[in-house]
C-alpha cells in the first residue's frame, strides 16, 4: 500500500529504470516517481517520491538513462531531464500537438528516439524534434510505436507498431517491415507488439 514505509507511490507502475549506483526509479499512474536503494534487491528501501507540481496527476511512460548523473522522464506531453542528486526536473521537450502522445523511448548517441501515436520521433542534443511516420512506408494501420529497441551495431532501431515490427534504418531514415527482413513470417507477426528483446546468443 502507499502509505507503508517502502512501498512505491502508487499502486501502479508505468515505468522503471536502475542507475548504475542502483538506484531505482519507478514512475506512477499520477503520482509522481519514487525512488529507491536497490543495492540489496531483495531489501529495497525508499529514499524519496518525487512529485513536483509539474509532474502532478501525469503518469510517468519513461524513464531512462541520459547524460552523468540525470535521467529522461517522459510524460505523455512533456519530457524532461532529472537531476537525481538534487532531484530537480528541468523542462526539455513540450509536445504542442493535440492529437500525439509520447508512449516510450530510447536513448542512443546522444538522440533520445520517442515512440508516439503519430509516429517515430527523434530529440536531437539541439532540443529539436524530426519526426517519422510508419505509414509512409507501408500504408499500415496507424503510426502508434509501442516499443523501440536499438539493433547491435546501433545503425538502425526495432520499432514495435500496431502492425508487427518495422526496422528503421538511422543514416537513410528508411523502415523495412519484418516480412521484408524474413520470408514466410506467420500471420500473427503483423499484429499488435508490445515489447521487443534482443537475443544475444
């Protein structure tokens, strides 16, 4: 329950990431972050809730790592850069669009990769936002990006969309659905994804 000494803010977690010092950052359904002790896993204990105004009733889709010592926390309008030490938020990115929500994200060399209802973003070390839309490619369903995972050689992304999994190459900004990549694919790798992983072996 919240009210017990290290439990998390909410019943309900949208988000989590482990720094290198193990700390562990777990963002709500509207309640802000907490952050906990991980070095013993099985011991955690909390340090404190974040929850600034900013932050206030907005569920937390992102959080992840970015430069020393700071992490992405993503809103479903907003991202922003939080000093873990001193636990402030500093506003990067404000989405303007009244139909686009920011879903997930990535962080690779520099360009932080957001998925989006309307497509595959990119924020740039400028602040500046290019965007990419899937259906440009393929004519699929919609541009929802329910999951980006960065390939290997960190040339191109796995995007995971309403309509299977499209790789998107980063220097020609291309997409390549699955069923271009593999030959006889089933019928269910053209539906709903969710989440991807990398197998290393």
């Amino acid at each position: 329950q919240p009210d017990l000494l290290d439990s998390l803010a909410a019943d309900t977690t949208f988000s989590l990431h482990v720094t290198a010092d193990d700390i562990l950052l777990a963002g709500s359904d509207g309640h802000g972050i907490t952050m906990m002790d991980a070095r013993d896993p099985l011991d955690l204990k909390k340090m404190a809730i974040i929850n600034p105004p900013q932050l206030n009733n907005k569920s937390i889709n992102y959080i992840g790592p970015a430069s020393a010592g700071k992490v992405w926390v993503m809103t479903f309008d907003t991202i922003w850069l939080l000093n873990i030490k001193t636990q402030e938020l500093q506003r990067v990115f404000e989405n303007e669009s009244y139909t686009a929500e920011l879903l997930t994200a990535s962080y690779l060399d520099g360009n932080l990769w957001v998925g989006t209802t309307e497509g595959l973003w990119k924020l740039d070390q400028n602040n500046s936002i290019e965007r990419y839309r899937v259906i440009d490619a393929d004519f699929h369903r919609n541009n929802r990006i329910n999951s980006i995972l960065p390939s290997q050689d960190s040339q191109s992304l796995w995007i995971g969309t309403e309509s299977g999994v499209h790789q998107f190459d980063i220097q020609t900004s291309a997409f390549k659905n699955l069923n271009q990549l593999i030959k006889e694919l089933p019928e269910e790798a053209n539906d709903v994804v969710l989440s991807l992983a990398l197998d290393q072996f």
